[in-house]
C-alpha cells in the first residue's frame, strides 16, 4: 500500500506517475480541503477536483487548468448579471459542483461524493479528504490584511505579502475515517511535490495525522517541489522566503524533518543533497519535473525503490 | 397605483398586459414563493424567475417555458455525472440562481436580489416576492403521500390525486417589506389568472395579507383562469375538483368572494356571469386569452376601467 499527501496539481502528477507504476488499487491519495470554499451556495474542492479530472484525464493539458473542452456559458450569464465572477467556474466543472452540493445535502459525507465522482469518470485509485470538517486556510497580507484561501490565490494571484498562515478549523477537525488506517497501513507514505506550507501543511494540522508521520517517519519520502530554489508553479518559492524559511531543498528538509526520512530533488539542486543530509534526511538525486516525458515514472521508480 | 398578485405564467402574461395600458413604475407584483426550492445548494424562485424572465422579453415563446437561447451544457454534465437532472436547469438560469444564492449569502434580501436582478435585465414593474420567509407548498397525494411543489409539478407532472395542500411556514412568515403598503395604497388590486389553490392561496396565507384584501375588496378584481371549465396551462381544473370546488367561474367566484368584488370571465364562460354575481360579485366578461393578439391590454383595459 502506497499513500500520498496531496495538495492540487503536483499532487495529481504524482499519482499518476504511481499508478504507472504501482497497482492503482493500492494508492491512496489524502487530500487538502484546506482551499474548499461555499461560492453561489456551491462547496467547490478545488484539490479533490484538480486530482479526480487529472486522473480522469479531463484536464486540460493546453492550459494547463481546468477541463478539457470547457466552456463558460454559465459564468458569461453571471457576468452580464454583475454576479460575482472572479472565480471562474466552468460549466462541465459546475456540474461538479452542483452534484457533489446536492449529495451533501441529501446526508452523503464528502468521502463518499469524492468515492462517487471518481467512480463515475472512471478514477481507480482512492481518494480521502483530509476531513470532512471544515477547514479554511487563511492569510495575513501586509496590503490587504485577513484573506480567504481563493482570495489569497485566484483574487489577488497570490501577488501579495504574507506573514501569517492560518489553518481555522484544523485543532477540531477530525481526519476522515480512513486516513490515519492508510498513514498507518501504508509500506510507503509519500509526500507530493505540492506547497509545504498550503498543501501539505493543512494535512499535517488535522489532529492525528502529523503524529502518526513522525512515527512511521522511516516509510516516509517527501518529493521537494522546488527547482533551482524555484516553485514550477504557484507561490511556494515567495512564501517561503516570506515566512522565514529557506526556498531550496535544505528549507525543505527542515520543514519535513520530523515527518519524513528521505527527500527526492531534482538534478538541478544536486549540489543541495550534502546540505539536506546534514538535517538528518536521506537524499535521493532525480529528475522532479513530472511533465518531462518519462520523468514521472521514473520518480515514481525512484520513490518506490528506495 | 396597481398592485397585482402573482403566479408564474399568467401572472407575467397579465404584468405584461397591464404595463401596456399603464404606467410601468406604477404596478407592483406580489409573486408567490411557496414553489421556491433549494436545489444543488441553489435558491430557485420559479414563479419570480418566469415573470422576470417574462417582463425581460427573455422568456422562449416557442417552448411557452425558459428563456430564449437556452443551452444545457451543465444539465448534460451533471446527468452524466449520475447527479439529480429531473429539475432541469438551463445555462442561462442557472447564472440567474448563482447570482441570487451568493448575495443571499451575503446577506442581502430576496427582495433587494429581485430587485438587482430585475433592474440587470431591464423589468421595469416592481417585484416583491410574498415573503422573504421559507414557505413551502406541500401536497397529500393518494398515489405517493406528501409531496414538495416540485415533485408534485415538476417530477410527477401534476399527473397524481391530491386530497389537501398545506403552506408550511405561512403561519409564522412575515409579509416582505413593502407588500402590506403596496396593497393598502393600490387604487386597483388585480388578482392574476393564477392557479387559485397553489399560486395565490400561498399569498393569502401569509399573515396580514388576506385581510387587506378583505378590508380593500371593493378595489380588488379577479381574473378567472379557467377558461370553459380548464386551465390554459397547468392542474387548476383538475385540482379544484378534487379538492371540492366547482371548476367553474361560479366556483372560482366562491373561492374569491371574500377578498374581490369583481370576478374577469371569458367569453365562452358568458353563459355562467349570472353564477358569478349570485355569489355577491360583479361579473365582467371578455377574452382572457392573452396570448392572443391584442387581449392582454384589451383585458388590461377592462381591468383598470371597472
């Protein structure tokens, strides 16, 4: 058994890179809810949905986000009413949305619409919200003060100056039933090469969680989602730097040290491995950029290999 | 001042009649809510949807329901999704609930959401939903017990025996700001050519309504909706019968007599005007077809001359 802490994109690439490697049956992906938001009265799971549509192979490869052959009916509408439209949601994803709100209402818990939805499209390995509580990341910026999670992200495009990460909701949050049995039954736990401080943290704030990685710590391998001290995408790198810490792979052995004892970096950082072996990880050296062709089993391989 | 009050076609069709012969700003629609629903997390108003639509000039007069143009790119998703699709909602209206759900959520009122949504597609009467209170219309039905509104209209096409209506929540809802003045100032009060048992007695079931009414009769004029004994459009007929009242104009007067003085009749109901006015109310006869060429204001007319 294989798990994987997941935050959005990076995430997503990683279980696929797994799944070409490994019984998909036999991974299990735990998922960040911590950027869920309740938009027009819809719960939109912008990780969930990035993962299940990439598995799903929906998404759209041109883009880079979203789904493949979207279309914006519905938002144009919105738009033309004066709604709120910032956060575009597209009318195949809408219909997420509207299912994934509906089965909520009628009793169904998140785990079992996240279970439906990946049925439907056909996703065969599993996948855990991290909870089905609420938990909403947070931000303190220096120009805008207290922000929510999408407008940290979509709103301001992360163009702003963060000196505060908050997880509200996590200390009462309890892991969805299932989580700490894949933590505790996993041969190998992995963390993705998503955000450490919005993607996997949230994760590792839901009580019960962080615990169980500090004990199993020798089944764990984190993947460094920096290159050439650099996210491939998103503000990893800027926050970082914003909160005190160190955006190359030894800042990040720093932060995983206590729950994992491996970390995975790219090629390019090769020089970093004496400086992230010095915290007190092993270092393995291979290609990280998922997009590359091969690269994605290949550090599937790697993980599974070591 | 006119002020009217509202089901969903025939109460647009008469809106749109009257806005012909009379000033726009000086009518006011007082729309029945007790159809609202809550679907995929979304506040559905079909009553005030289909007269806005209407006054908008965006209403499908091919289809005789929806709007013009509509698309069901999300419909089409959702049921693939396996999602709940016998409410279908198109592109376009689904943009109109979007938008209502997340200022509701904001905290604004279904009667500032009406009003932004009105004065978006250019409605220029004023409309005041009954209530802004949850007041459900439910059905005893002999083939399925209770059933919401939608099951009963939407999901079982009205095609079932029904032995009692309720309006859950009238008892304790409060009349929307600005309906009591509407009707206390109005020189003439219109009862629409709606459904008497599901479109206007949900109105009259919101406390303080009705005995308006009671107190103004001799201003308020009704229009029956059937016409030689059936309904246009919709189970007035059948439902009146089954609920022990004549399907007639005499029977729709009964049901009126409290609360108007004046009962609209069609033509080829001429025959029963004497019925009407032994129940102790005038009786005007004309075309209360108003799909027909030129019979909306002509009955407009006739309306506001009496």
């Amino acid at each position: 058994m294989i798990t994987v802490l997941c935050g959005g994109v990076g995430a997503a690439r990683m279980l696929q890179a797994l799944r070409e490697v490994a019984e998909p049956s036999s991974i299990t992906g735990i998922v960040n809810t911590g950027d869920d938001l309740t938009l027009h009265g819809l719960r939109v799971c912008p990780d969930l949905d990035t993962i299940t549509y990439t598995l799903a192979g929906l998404n759209n490869e041109v883009t880079g986000w979203g789904l493949e052959g979207e279309t914006w009916r519905v938002m144009d509408e919105l738009e033309q009413l004066g709604g709120e439209s910032w956060f575009r949601l597209g009318d195949r994803d809408l219909a997420t949305h509207l299912f994934r709100t509906q089965r909520l209402a009628q009793g169904a818990t998140l785990r079992q619409v996240t279970s439906e939805l990946g049925a439907r499209l056909g996703v065969d390995v599993t996948l855990l919200p991290m909870t089905e509580d609420t938990v909403a990341t947070a931000f303190e910026s220096v120009e805008h003060g207290r922000l929510s999670f999408q407008d940290y992200f979509v709103r301001y495009r992360h163009d702003v100056t963060i000196t505060e990460i908050t997880f509200d909701g996590a200390a009462a949050a309890l892991p969805t039933p299932g989580v700490l049995e894949a933590l505790e039954e996993a041969e190998r736990i992995v963390i993705s090469p998503s955000n450490p401080l919005i993607s996997i943290a949230p994760i590792l704030a839901v009580p019960g969680i962080r615990s169980v990685l500090e004990r199993r710590r020798a089944q764990v391998i984190a993947v460094s989602p920096l290159i050439g001290g650099k996210a491939l995408k998103g503000p990893a790198d800027r926050l970082l730097r914003e909160l005190g810490h160190d955006p190359s792979p030894q800042g990040i052995a720093r932060l995983y040290r206590d729950v994992a004892s491996t970390l995975v970096i790219d090629e390019v950082d090769q020089a970093t491995a004496a400086l992230v072996r010095a915290e007190g990880l092993s270092c393995l050296v291979t290609n990280t950029i998922m997009s590359e062709p091969g690269a994605g089993p290949q550090l599937a391989k790697v993980i599974l290999d070591a």
